[in-house]
C-alpha cells in the first residue's frame, strides 16, 4: 500500500457531541486531535475502535467501511486502543494479558506470540511482576501494561486516548516512542488529548472544539493560531 494511502477516514461522522465530523490519516504519519474536557475526544476514539456506532457518517479503515464492524473484529484487523484508565483482564497474570493480545495476530503462532511476550516483559520493565494478576499491580505499572498489551500484536492503527498520569517520565517516553515506532513503519497513530505539551511531536496536529474541528494542519501553524492560544488558556485555568 502506498505511503500516503488513508489509513483512517472518519466521513461526516456525528456520535455524541461529535457532528458531521471529517477526518483523514495517511499511513506513516502521527495525528494528535486536542482539544478540552468534552470537546469529543474519548468519542472519537470510541468511534474508531467500534464500541460505540456513530448515529451517521462512515468510519473507513484503509478503503474498507468498517461502520458496523465490532470492536473485536477490528483489534483482528490492527486496531490498537490505549486508554488513560487501564482495562486489563483483572484475573489473568501480567503475562498472559501480554500473550493473549500477541496471540491475536493472525500471522502469528504460538511460539512466536510466547517469544513476543518475553520480549516485551524485559523490554518495558514487567519481568518481576509477570506471574501476578493484574488487578494487583500499582497504577504505574498497572498503566504500563495497557500499552504493552497494544504493542504486543502487529498494529495498522493505534489510538491513544491519552497516557496515563500515573507513568513515571522515563517509561512515559519510550512508551510514547514505541507508539510512534508503529508510524515509523507505515502505520498510523491518532493521538487524543489535551492542548499543551504532548508526549509526541505530531505530523498533524487537528484542534476540537464543541465537537468540532476548528484548526487543523502542521504543529507550529496551529499552535499559532488564535483558537490554539484560547482553548490552551482555558486549560490552564481549569
């Protein structure tokens, strides 16, 4: 597929406080959609990864309309979703939550999946605690594991409805270029949050507001922009 083809197309979609919107990601690109408390952000994202159906427009993944297609289906098809509260399987241990998701990837087998979670377990600091439940495990870690089970399995599209605040700096870092490292090699990634620093530096940066889009194009024009300087304001002063 080529590298500017759409991964993502959200078509005139309305859902919650979402209404008509459009959007569009190429492969091997970064997109960060800010905006403020209520804007749609979460929306979005539950939009794309099929846990809630828009009530019109169309959600395409690379050229197909994947509207009506679960969630499921669509974490099969390369759908990876970060959440900033962590929704791992509470009674599996560390490491089956890693091997379940890396078990996921259709061109994968069994023995490649174990190797692919012992790998990431020495990789992001998970070694000592693999054998625990995961309800056990403190915020941080608990936090950790919630991007490592999206980076377990080969991803198209990764949606991170915001990292955690309970991360430490350093493993917030990696985990935010290990992210990236899925554009990097023709994937895409929309990034949700707050205006203000990000733990990405966007190829394209889209700014909400009310549900809608109000700015959108390369980081430096945006930020620029007036509607950038408001809302960042606000956010300070909540």
């Amino acid at each position: 597929m080529p590298v500017d083809a759409a991964v993502l197309e959200l078509n005139r979609v309305s859902a919650g406080p979402l209404s008509a919107l459009s959007l569009s990601m190429r492969a091997g690109m970064v997109t960060a959609v800010v905006g403020p408390v209520g804007s749609g952000r979460t929306t979005i994202a539950k939009v794309v990864c099929g846990v809630l159906t828009p009530s019109a427009g169309r959600v395409v993944l690379d050229g197909v309309d994947i509207t009506e297609v679960d969630a499921a289906s669509r974490a099969r098809f390369g759908v990876g979703w970060v959440r900033q509260r962590p929704r791992p399987f509470a009674t599996l241990t560390v490491q089956e939550n890693i091997l379940v998701a890396a078990s996921a990837a259709r061109r994968w087998g069994g023995r490649e999946a174990v190797v692919r979670t012992g790998r990431l377990l020495e990789r992001f600091d998970l070694v000592e605690v693999a054998d625990l439940p995961a309800w056990q495990l403190d915020p941080e870690r608990s936090a950790r594991l919630e991007v490592v089970r999206v980076l377990a399995a080969p991803r198209r599209l990764i949606v991170v409805d915001e990292l955690s605040n309970d991360l430490a700096a350093d493993h917030r870092a990696e985990l935010a270029a290990a992210l990236v490292a899925t554009a990097q090699l023709g994937g895409a990634v929309l990034w949700l949050d707050a205006p203000g620093p990000l733990d990405v530096r966007p190829d394209q940066l889209v700014l909400l507001a009310g549900g809608r889009i109000v700015a959108q194009g390369p980081p430096d024009a945006v930020e620029a922009s007036a509607e950038y300087r408001l809302l960042r304001n606000q956010e300070l002063v909540r």
